[in-house]
C-alpha cells in the first residue's frame, strides 16, 4: 500500500502591493525638497547665505541663481506641507533675499551661475535674464506667501530689473545672455521657456516693457504623429514647455493671436508620451513607462538638446541616446496626469535611480547608465508642479502677485 503523500509547509510569499501613486509623489517631493533645504548656504556670516547648489554632489561651491529661484518657491511648498516651519520658511527666505539685494547686478540681472560662499560670478558665467526670470518667480512667490520683510525685499529686487536693457532694439526681440567682456549675445527669437520673461517685463512698474517682444518671437507649429499641432521649441526639450507654467497658471487665458499656452504645453506632453511610445521597440529606456526627454546629464556629461520631435524646422535639431530624466515626465504632471503617474511608477521600481533626494537625475539602459548628480532645476520642476498638482499650492501664491497680474494683461493675455 503506498504512503499518503507528504503535506507541504511551504506558502509561497505574497506578491508585493505596488506602491500608491501617493506614496512616490511623496517621496520625490520629500527628496526635492530636502535638497533645496539641506544644499543651500546656512551660514548667516556669510555673503553667500542661502544660496543654493547648481548640482549634488557635483560642482560643489556652485550655486546656479535658477536653483535659487526653484529653492524660494520650495520653502513655501516645504511649510504647506509641513516639511519645516513657517518661521524657518521666513527667516531662510527673508536671509535669501537680503544676499540677492547685496549681489553683483548688471541692471538689475543676475549672472547664471556663483560662488556659494561669496555671492561671486563663477565660471566667466553670462548675465542671464531668462535665469534671473525663473529667480524672480520665486522671489515674488516667497513674498507673496511670507509677507513683511520678504515682501518688502522681493518687491525691491524685482523693481531693480531694467527690462527694457535687455532687449534688441532693432528686433523687438530679447537677447539672451550679456557678458561684460563681449556685450549681448544670442536672442529669445523662437518659442522656449521664456513666457515668464515677457509676463514679469510687462507687470514692471519701475521699467516695463510693452507688448512687442511677446509678439515678435517665431511661433512655429509642428507635431508628431496624430496629435494635434502646437508652437514648439527648438530642441523639442519638454522643460521649454513647463517651466514658466510652474508659477504662472495660464489655464483659461487665450493672447490676441488665439494662444492657449496652457494647452499648447498639453499637445506637446502628448507628443512626447507618443513619441517615447513609438520608441518602444528601438530603445532599452524610451517606451510608455519612461519618456518625457529633456535637458539633463546623459553618459557623456550634460546634454541641452535632449528632445523630441517636433524640432527646429525639420524635425532634426533633438538629439535622442536613450537618455531620460524623471524630471520629463513628472514635471507635465499638471498636463497628462495619467501618463506622468505611469512613469512615476515605473521609475520607482528602479533602485539605482533613487537617492537621498528622490530620483536621481537620469538615466540610460542602453548604456547600463545611471546618474550619480542631482540638478537644481530638475529637482525644482518636479516638486513645484507635484504641488501645483496636489492643490495648485504654486499657482494660487504666485497667482496673487499683481505683477504677475498686470503683466499678463498688458500682453493682452485674458480668460475669455
């Protein structure tokens, strides 16, 4: 008679529970905000108090004054959520701003990048107003919440900026960087992140600018695929299409040429998710779960004409190695929700591209290739629009400044 066979003990382990879409939203933002708070100058005896890392850990002692900007906006993200105090909020933003008042400034514009501890032009660094422009958003947005003194020196900072200096004449265009040594150079002549520069010019009352630069720069249409087409930039990078609505909320507002720039930025979110989808079977990385290609590290060091189609007039000014930063996707998060969420999970499930401060810049499977640095800006798209996509915690501050206000509607801007 043959033995009854023997009862197994083992139970299989239960498939883990993927993390909610809360959860990762959480731990970007936490780890973006911590950069900004931890990375910044904390010595009050310094020059350079509160300025705030280009980069971590690369460049150390390397502040970029656009990381300043995205870092002012963070504090205010950082005491609605509960990450530090409204007096430590105030006291960090109030010392911020009474170094920015103390910098070097040519007509009231920063130079791009600076010494951390001295406040110093670093690098033979370029005066830039399109940096400057994304530094006054979140000065303006800190004394739009903090109030008191930090409004007081926001607005003080800001009425400094001669915006007419900065613009051609001749074009009715603005150029794009000015260095003592060689005078301006370049122009803001095709569509790309500088709508913020024509909105904070316009809402001037010290030195404003009128409408003609907003009018004048080229708006060529393009798109991908079936999509719809809209007015692109020239790389295709998705941050030209993000960072001016971090702080201004354009949903609704239509200009006098029918722009919806709100919209505009949904077509082009749209077709990069096409794109990376099309991608699919080409590329390791570039597929449903991991798009959204932009400026950022790659595996040969910094790359700014990351892109997707649509590109320059012939749709090959972007270039594509199989590189993508988190940053891409999430910060259209307030554009194509579903689609960015489904990044963020993906990304989530990929150990070598978290960190202390959430994801880690970019990276390629093609190449096995993960980034070692995080960067300001990138960190700063993200958090801001997870917020404005949380509870427009940005939109709703920035949105009451009445610079911001005038700006847009005297460039014609309205809610029809």
């Amino acid at each position: 008679m043959l033995a009854p066979p023997a009862t197994s003990t083992f139970t299989p382990s239960p498939t883990p529970e993927p993390p909610a879409i809360e959860d990762i939203i959480a731990f970007e933002m936490k780890g973006a905000f911590d950069f900004f708070w931890e990375q910044a100058n904390t010595d009050a005896t310094s020059p350079g108090y509160g300025l705030i890392r280009d980069r971590y850990p690369g460049s150390e002692g390397i502040a970029s004054i656009a990381s300043v900007g995205f870092g002012l906006t963070a504090y205010v993200i950082g005491v609605e959520k509960g990450y530090i105090t409204q007096q430590e909020g105030y006291e960090r933003a109030a010392g911020t701003l009474d170094t920015l008042l103390g910098m070097e400034r040519t007509e009231g514009f920063y130079y791009h990048f600076v010494n951390m501890s001295t406040g110093k032009r670093a690098w033979n660094s370029e005066v830039s107003n399109i940096d400057t422009a994304i530094l006054l958003m979140g000065v303006l947005t800190a004394g739009e919440y903090f109030g008191g003194d930090v409004a007081v020196k926001a607005e003080q900072i800001y009425a400094d900026v001669n915006w007419p200096w900065f613009v051609d004449p001749a074009r009715s265009m603005f150029y794009m960087a000015y260095r003592p040594e060689k005078g301006f150079e370049g122009h803001w002549d095709f569509y790309a992140e500088q709508l913020m520069l024509y909105v904070l010019a316009a809402g001037s009352d010290t030195y404003p600018l009128d409408e003609k630069p907003y009018y004048t720069f080229t708006r060529h249409y393009g798109k991908y695929g079936e999509g719809q087409p809209f007015i692109h930039s020239w790389f295709g990078s998705i941050f030209t299409y993000q960072y001016s609505h971090a702080w201004i909320d354009f949903r609704g507002y239509v200009d006098k040429k029918g722009v919806n720039w709100f919209d505009n930025s949904v077509e082009a979110s749209l077709a990069h998710y096409r794109f990376a989808t099309a991608m699919d079977a080409k590329y390791e990385t570039l597929g449903p779960d991991a798009w959204g290609l932009s400026a950022c590290d790659g595996p040969n060091g910094y790359e700014g004409r990351y892109g997707a189609p649509p590109s320059g007039y012939d749709n090959k000014a972007h270039v594509i190695d199989d590189t993508i930063p988190p940053a891409g996707a999430i910060g259209s998060i307030i554009f194509t929700p579903e689609q960015t969420q489904q990044a963020m999970r993906n990304y989530y499930t990929l150990e070598p591209l978290k960190g202390r401060y959430g994801f880690k810049d970019a990276y390629n499977l093609t190449e096995n290739w993960f980034a070692s640095d995080v960067i300001g800006i990138d960190k700063g798209i993200s958090l801001l629009m997870l917020a404005n996509y949380e509870n427009d915690t940005v939109h709703q501050v920035a949105m009451r400044n009445l610079h911001i206000q005038q700006g847009l509607a005297r460039l014609g801007l309205v809610k029809p």
